[in-house]
C-alpha cells in the first residue's frame, strides 16, 4: 500500500484523502521562496503585543510578565445576536453571536513555542484552560488556534494566538462529534481511545509517546507533515487536564515544535488548533488538537491545495508512514 494509489478514510471528520506514493519520484520541484528569517530581537517597539506598547485602537499593553490574553480589538465575531436570519432555502442566513480573544505566550518577542522552556509553555497550557472554563460558561464551542509563520497568514511574529467562542457549533466540530458519537453508540468505546491504541500497537506513525499524550502524522493525514495529538487520560476538554498531564503537554508541545523546525532547518509555519468537546455534549469525545503545516519537500517548497484538492477531494504523494519516520528522526528526547 505504501507504493501504490489509493484512498485513506478519516474516521475522525468522515472524509477520504487520495494518497499517491509512487509520485514521489517526480521531478518537479515546486516554487522556490525565500525563507523567513527569524526574529532577533527580545522587544520591538513597533509590535502591538509587547508589553507596554500601545495598540492601533489606542489600548495599552500592560508590562506583562507571563502570559496576557486580551479581547481582539477587531473581532470576527461580536458578542451581539443581531437578527439576520432569512428562512429563503436559497438564501438562507443565521445569527451567531461570539467572543474573539489574543492570547500573548510570552512578553519576549522572538520567543516561539520551540524556544519556550517546559515551565513557560506549561504557563501556556494553564492560560488555555483558564480562558476555555471561561468562555464556556457562554459559548458553546471554544476553538483555541494558533497560525505560525507568514505563510500560514500570521501577521505578528510575537508569540501568540487566538481563542474564537461561538454559540452555534462549527461545521468541523459537527461533524467529529457525529462520528465520535456513532462510534460510541456501534462499538461501546471512545473512537480516539481505539485508535490510540491501534497506533501504539503498529508504531508506523508514531512521533512521539509519553505518559499523557501520543503524537501521530494520522493515517489519514492531508498535509505532508500533519500531526494529531491525543490525550491518553479520561478528558473531553483541557480544562480537565491534571497537573502531571499539563506539564507532560508542555513537554510534548516543545519537543514537536524543536522537531519541527529541525526537518528543513527553519522556523516551521503550521496552523494549530485544539478541539476541546461541546460544551454540555461530551459523550464520545477525546480532547485532542491538530496540526497542520505546509511545508513539503525544504523550507521553500509548501503544499498547495489547488485544482482537484479543491474542486473534489484532498490528495497527498508523501504516505503518512514517511513523514511520521522522518519527523520522529529530528524530534528530541525529552
């Protein structure tokens, strides 16, 4: 299977990824960029996040030491559930009301996740628990996200990232809480709680395992070097998490994004994100997050998704099989 077409099914979300093996040996290239250099400097008086700088609204940054979470100041969503509905089948439209919040990991601004200490990112960890119990007290989905990297639309290189609430579940969550859910109610078992041990048993696509955590590149992997981490312990959303199981994330988030930067020996791009459950629908559900990095072949050449990906359905040429070997290979011990 691992030289000849052929489809994987994502049982997590229900769609298939087409998976090409033998174009690997193409001689295509793909486009050359330049790639972007890291940041140098600690402060930046020009930043809108480092501590004590004023932002474009007029707000101050406090001289922040630790993390400091703050409501977006030009928000997707508003906390305002405006009439727009419209029952036209043609035309139809909905309300949705929400809360965009920016979550600052630390004061220094070249500091990434891959340069944090275990203790700063466990810090982190706390942030995003704290902000999730919070927020799901009024939304019921919380999406905590990060984009890393210009080519991933990041247009801050300061250390931070996102959390969006909404009172309406999002297309992705619907649909991994359905299969989530109908795997509990055919099989009796929590879906990711199987298929955790099915890879710990095949250890084809393992990165990393530890005591709270397994890091895969899963079977059904779009991007080239696709990961999914799933929490081994009974919890459905991060603010569950126990103290071990907090600082052995921290640990884990470190080592993958060290490993990732090491495979093209540049500061990786990836979008992140945590799916935590619904709030108030939690059977079948394992808290687990995604990433999903564009690069494919070095530090300038990226996946594009483009003409059939986008007019049909997702398709890769690298197995899941190989990226999870050659990014297990730069992944450092812990």
């Amino acid at each position: 299977m691992n030289d000849k077409p052929h489809r994987r099914f994502n049982v997590l979300n229900g769609t298939w990824v087409i998976v090409s093996p033998h174009r690997t040996q193409r001689p295509w290239q793909g486009q050359k960029e330049p790639s972007q250099p890291a940041e140098s400097a600690s402060y930046d008086a020009d930043c809108y996040l480092c501590p004590g700088n004023v932002r474009n609204t007029g707000a101050s940054n406090p001289n922040y030491r630790g993390t400091y979470v703050f409501d977006n100041d030009y928000p997707a969503l508003l906390d305002d559930a405006s009439n727009t509905q419209s029952n036209d089948p043609l035309f139809q439209s909905a309300p949705v009301r929400g809360r965009c919040r920016v979550v600052c990991y630390s004061p220094q601004h070249d500091l990434t996740m891959a340069g944090m200490t275990t203790s700063q990112l466990a810090a982190v960890v706390d942030t995003w628990a704290e902000e999730f119990m919070m927020l799901s007290e009024d939304y019921q989905w919380v999406q905590i996200f990060e984009n890393r990297g210009e080519a991933m639309g990041c247009s801050n290189p300061h250390p931070h990232g996102q959390i969006w609430a909404t009172d309406v579940l999002p297309g992705e969550a619907v649909r991994e809480t359905q299969r989530q859910q109908a795997w509990l109610h055919e099989h009796g078992t929590t879906l990711l709680d199987d298929y955790v041990a099915r890879e710990i048993a095949a250890r084809e696509r393992v990165v990393i395992e530890s005591e709270h955590w397994l890091l895969v590149v899963p079977y059904w992997a779009v991007w080239p070097f696709e990961t999914l981490l799933v929490c081994r312990d009974d919890a459905t959303d991060i603010s569950q998490l126990s103290r071990n199981a907090r600082h052995d994330l921290a640990s884990v988030l470190s080592r993958l994004c060290r490993g990732y930067d090491a495979l093209f020996d540049t500061p990786f791009p990836y979008s992140m994100g945590w799916h935590n459950a619904p709030v108030g629908n939690s059977d079948g559900w394992r808290l687990h997050a995604h990433f999903y990095p564009p690069l494919l072949r070095s530090a300038t050449v990226r996946k594009f998704m483009v003409g059939y990906e986008m007019l049909a359905e997702a398709q890769r040429d690298l197995t899941a099989e190989m990226a999870a070997r050659r990014l297990a290979d730069v992944t450092p011990p812990p």
